[in-house]
C-alpha cells in the first residue's frame, strides 16, 4: 500500500488535534508516516500510533527550535528522500498553521511538487488526491488537484473527525543533514502564550465572538462567562481587537484564525466579508446584534435582534438553570 | 550604500465585490474592480518607513499581473514609493504561486535588492507562501509574518506572533520579509503624493526580459489545477427573533433544540 507522510504539530510531545484529523484523511489514500520533529518527538509516538501512524520518523536536533522554518523543511524533505526511495510515496499531509504552509510551500518547490492549502477535505481519487477548498470568504468551493510531483496539502482544522485506528508507530530516528541556509533565520527569543485554560480558538467545537458592540476590554466578561458555561473558545472581530479590548492571537477572520466549529455565536459582529472569510464555514451560526439590518443576520441559523447586553447574560443563566 | 528595498504588491478583485471565476476556473479579473491588496499596502508602509529612516534608501514596489495591474504600482507610487516595475506577458494568464514566485524571484534579482518587503497573504488567494517561495528561489533568509520590524547593521530583526509562542526573530541581509497587518497603519496617498506619482518611472517587463519559457509559468506550468468550484449554496434563511425581554431564554431554547445544551 502507499504511503503518506504526515506532518506533527505538537508542543513539547503533546499533539495537537488537527494532526489527528490530518492522519484520518489520510488513512483514506495510504499508510500514515508520521513526522515528528524538534524537542518531545519521540513522545509523540503513542498518540500518533494509536490514530494510525504507522511509523513515527522523529528528530530532535537544537537547530530546529533555534531557526525559522528551514530547518524543519530540511527534515521534511529527508523523510520525503527516504520515503519515497522506499516505494510508492502518495502525498505529504500537513495540518494548517503559519509554519506549516511556508515549510510545505518550501518542500513542494524542492521536490517540483504542486502545493495546495487549506483543504478542508481530501478524498483520494483516480488521479491522486483531490482537495476541497474554501475560497473567496467561502463563497465558493473548488475541487483541485496537484498536476505534478508528489501532491503537497495542508489542511484546515476541524476538517475530518479523530478517529482511533491503532497501528504499530513505530519510532525511527531520522537522520538530517541541515542545508547552509538553515540557519539563516535565528529565532533569539521566544515567548510562549499563556494558557486561557478554554480550548484552541481553531480546534473548539463552540466559538462565542465578541466585537464592536461589545464597547470595551471590561465587557468581554460577560462574552468569556457565555464561552466558560459552553465550554467554548472565545473569538474576537478585528475593530475588537484593534480597539485594545481582546488579544489579536482571538482574532476570527481574514487576517486572524479562520474557525469552523460546531457551534458559533457572535455578538455585536455586523459581519464584514473580511470576518465572515474565518467563520463561515461554520456548521450552526447565532448572531446577537441589535441593528436588524447587520448582514451577520444572512448567515445566522438563529438570530436575535436585541441589546447584546441584555441577551448574553440571560442566556447565560438560563444555559446554568438548564445545567442545573 | 544605498538600502534597496523591493516592495512585492498585488492587483487583486475587491473583496467586497462579487467575487467569481471564470470559465478557465481561473479567478476572474475582469468582472470585479481591483485594487492593491489591502495587506500589501502595510508591506508598503513598512518598506517607506525604514526608507524614511535610513541614510540612503530606495523603495521599488513590483508587481506581477495584467495590464490593470498598473493602478496597484501607482497607489504604492503615490504613498511615497520611488519607482515601479511591472511584469506583465500574455502567458502568466492562470500561474499559480509556484510560477509566480519564479517570476518575481527572477524580477527581484534582476532589479537588485538587499531586502524584499511581501504582504503576510494576497487577499484573493490567501495563501501566504509566496515570500516562503521567493527566500527559498534567492536562497536568502525568510524573517516572515512580521508585527514589528527594524533594519540597522544590515540586519533585519522583527517579532513573529505564532500560534503557540511570540518569537523574536534576526537574520542578515539580503533577505526576504513579509509583514501583517499589525505592523501599524498604511498611510494614505496625499494630493502631492498623487500627484508626484504621476511622474515616477514604471518599467515594464515581459517573460523574455526575465529569461523565463512560457511553459514554466500560466495555466500550463501550473502545478496543480481546480477541477470544479461551485458557488456555495446561500444558507437557508435562519429564524430571527426580536428581543422582547426573552431573547436570551429564547436562543437557549434553540440551542437546546439543537442539542449544544
Ligand atoms: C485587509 C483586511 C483584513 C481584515 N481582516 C479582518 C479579520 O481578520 N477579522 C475581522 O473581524 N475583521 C477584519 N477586517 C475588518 C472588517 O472589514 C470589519 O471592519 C470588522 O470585522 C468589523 O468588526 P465588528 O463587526 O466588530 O464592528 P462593526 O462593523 O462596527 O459592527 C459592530 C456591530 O455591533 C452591533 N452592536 C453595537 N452595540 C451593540 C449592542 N449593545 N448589542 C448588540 N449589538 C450591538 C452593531 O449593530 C454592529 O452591527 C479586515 C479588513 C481589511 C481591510
Ligand atoms: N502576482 C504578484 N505580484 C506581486 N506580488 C505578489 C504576487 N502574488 C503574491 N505576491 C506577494 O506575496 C504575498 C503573499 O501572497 P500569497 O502567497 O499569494 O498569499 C503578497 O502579499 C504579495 O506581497
């Protein structure tokens, strides 16, 4: 059977979801290789294995935390060598982040590969896999193939589910030779962001967003209170962020995180093409806004027309009543 | 020395506009007004910025793409830019990024550089892997998705908000940059800006200028191809209801219904 390397997004060991969506799909074209790179790899194994990594190549050398990008594309391009020289190499899966596009970008064009981003689904066809995209603020869906080399995607969290399919994972070092140019870019610092303790805005199932209307930094408690009673994420439009009240790394949209959860609530969002292109994809849509006319109101499931001040904390006490 | 700093924009569809392909499943440009991508115009303003900071600096903006494409170098012209370059040759038609980056990594080298200024994504195609493509074509470091940015000493540091961690990032120039759009505020074009644009040099080059086969860029180098994209379906219309007083016990009916509660 062929082969697909899988690319682990994982923080100190500890993988992230989306690279357990990632080795669904890819199950449906070939046995998952997973790739794990930088310090923990290793730790990775049992989780990757038990979702159907069929091996795990980890390599933990300083030069890929201490360098931008570079270097984990030189490790990726050596699993790639080393794959494919083995058989039949069918494609290289890579969860979406800022990261992972610019390495899988920059190994496609190694390897003379076609590269496409933010699949939200991948379906193996007669011609190699077909990825599904989200284009144009989602307005439209294409079906695209890679024409040449073999196809490189990465793609969109919240795309498939996590399935468990157990298999051996088992772990293998893999050797890298670090190109002249790794070490170009020198990461000097790094700043971990603090934990909210509520989940990744990107794998949440439930997303409660606050803008505008929400009128001040001392408001979003009452946006966290509804968030914390769903066990949701908390998103935040860009005229919110910009105004100081929420971080940026909240940010849904264009230029922040592009969501697709089960369950998204926005309140005082008007719903500008720009943060309708991070959530419209969205299963369930709810607007809270008090202007009938916000175009946030096209997209909603269920909309309420009303102050956002009133309607928020009631619904948040009725969710505790009903919760009992 | 003179700090040559080449500014990559695109021409894009407005994004508020209605945004469609054409019948070559190509995004189609012909349809909808466009303009200089709003994420490229912050790349414009930083690039004017250490410009404005530095001895002696020169700010070339340059595009790829179709005659149009013009009024994308004259914004960036009239928000102070020196001068322009347009690529543009009837067989770009339909090049995706790989090709794309080909060609500006060739009209980069042939401009000359110390540092390349890219947007953080185009907003038609929203990629981002452009200014990836590009450090790795020029085999110069990428410092990537900046919010902050400085050029001192030849080098080039910024500070790169990642999902999990803020990184402070430094390399040496020549290099290959690109910045978001918190990197501060673009500026607008003044009367006198605008006008003095008018009489800043545009080149022009095609694919022959820049030692590219046709075959190596449009819709026939393309390394991948759309097979279909289908308008997605408007969402049915939802239930909106008025908030007499019992708005928020009514949503949380509905999300009971629906069974998130
Ligand atoms: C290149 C580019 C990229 C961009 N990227 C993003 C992005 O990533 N994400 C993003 O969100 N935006 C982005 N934008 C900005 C976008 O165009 C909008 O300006 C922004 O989304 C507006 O945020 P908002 O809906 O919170 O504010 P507004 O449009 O001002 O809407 C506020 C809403 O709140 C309602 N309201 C006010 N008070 C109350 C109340 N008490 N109760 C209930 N409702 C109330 C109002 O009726 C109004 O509809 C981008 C723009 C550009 C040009
Ligand atoms: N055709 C083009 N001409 C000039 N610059 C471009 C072009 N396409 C992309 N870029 C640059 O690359 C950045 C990222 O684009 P993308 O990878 O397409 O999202 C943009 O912000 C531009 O700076």
């Amino acid at each position: 059977m062929a082969e697909v390397l899988v690319y682990v997004d994982h923080v100190d060991g500890a993988v992230r979801k989306p690279t357990l969506e990632v080795l669904t799909l890819a199950r449906r074209i070939g046995e998952p290789v997973a790739v794990a790179l930088g310090a923990g790899a290793a730790a990775t194994a049992a989780t990757l294995a038990e979702h159907g990594a069929v091996k795990v190549l980890t390599n933990e050398a300083a030069e890929l935390a201490d360098y931008l990008v570079v270097p984990k594309v030189d490790a990726l391009q050596a699993a790639y060598d080393t794959v494919s020289a083995g058989g039949s190499l069918a494609a290289v899966l890579l969860p979406t982040s800022a990261d992972s596009k610019e390495i899988a970008a920059r190994l496609a064009l190694r390897i003379g590969s076609g590269i496409i981003t933010d699949a939200i689904d991948v379906e193996a066809g007669a011609d190699g896999p077909v990825a599904t995209q989200s284009v144009f603020a989602a307005s439209f869906t294409t079906r695209s193939v890679v024409s040449k080399g073999t196809p490189v995607i990465t793609v969109k969290p919240n795309s498939a589910p996590v399935e468990a399919a157990p298999a051996a994972g088992a772990v293998e070092e893999l050797p890298v030779t670090f190109s002249a140019l790794a070490t170009g870019t020198r990461i000097v610092s790094r700043t971990p962001r603090q934990s909210t303790g509520r989940p990744e805005l990107t794998e949440a199932a439930i997303v409660v967003s606050g803008g505008r209307g929400v009128n001040g930094a001392e408001n979003f408690g009452i946006i966290e209170a509804l968030a914390d009673e769903l066990g949701a994420a908390v998103g935040a439009s860009r005229a919110a962020v910009d105004a100081g009240w929420y971080p940026h790394t909240n940010q849904v949209g264009q230029t922040g995180k592009s969501v697709s959860p089960q369950l998204y609530i926005a309140n005082g969002i008007s719903g500008a093409i720009q943060h309708r292109a991070g959530m419209q994809t969205s299963k369930t849509i709810v607007a809270v806004n008090k202007d009938p006319e916000a175009p946030i109101f096209e997209l909603a499931d269920y909309g309420v027309v009303g102050d956002l001040f009133q309607v928020v904390p009631q619904l948040t006490e009725e969710i505790k009543t009903r919760k009992g | 020395m003179s700090l040559r700093i080449v500014v990559t924009v695109k021409y894009v569809p407005d994004a508020t506009g209605d945004r469609h392909f054409a019948d070559d499943l190509t995004v189609d440009r012909d349809d909808v007004d466009g303009l200089l991508s709003e994420l490229d115009e912050y790349a414009v303003e930083q690039a004017l910025q250490i410009a404005e900071n530095a001895d002696d600096a020169e700010v070339t903006v340059l595009t790829v793409g179709p005659e149009d494409a013009k009024d994308a170098l004259r914004k960036a012209l009239s928000m102070g830019a020196d001068k322009a370059i347009h690529v543009e040759d009837d067989d770009l038609h339909g090049t995706d990024a790989i090709g794309t980056s080909l060609v500006l990594a060739k009209a980069i080298e042939k401009a000359g550089y110390d540092v390349v200024i890219s947007g953080m994504a185009s907003t038609d195609g929203t990629m981002g892997i452009v200014p990836a493509l590009v450090a790795e074509r020029l085999g110069v470091p990428q410092v990537t998705l900046l919010s902050e940015i400085a050029i001192e000493d030849g080098k080039v540091t910024g500070r790169r908000d990642g999902d999990a961690a803020s990184e402070q990032l430094e390399a040496s120039l020549p290099a290959v940059v690109s910045v978001t759009d918190q990197s501060g505020e673009a500026r607008y074009p003044s009367f006198k800006g605008i006008m003095a644009a008018k009489k800043k040099p545009v080149e022009s080059w095609d694919l022959s200028d820049l030692d590219i086969e046709a075959e190596e860029v449009g819709l026939e180098g393309a390394f991948t191809k759309v097979e279909a994209a289908n308008e997605r379906p408007a969402r049915t219309a939802g239930t909106i209801v008025k908030d007499e007083g019992e708005g928020g016990k009514q949503l949380a009916e509905f999300l009971a219904g629906q069974k998130f509660i």
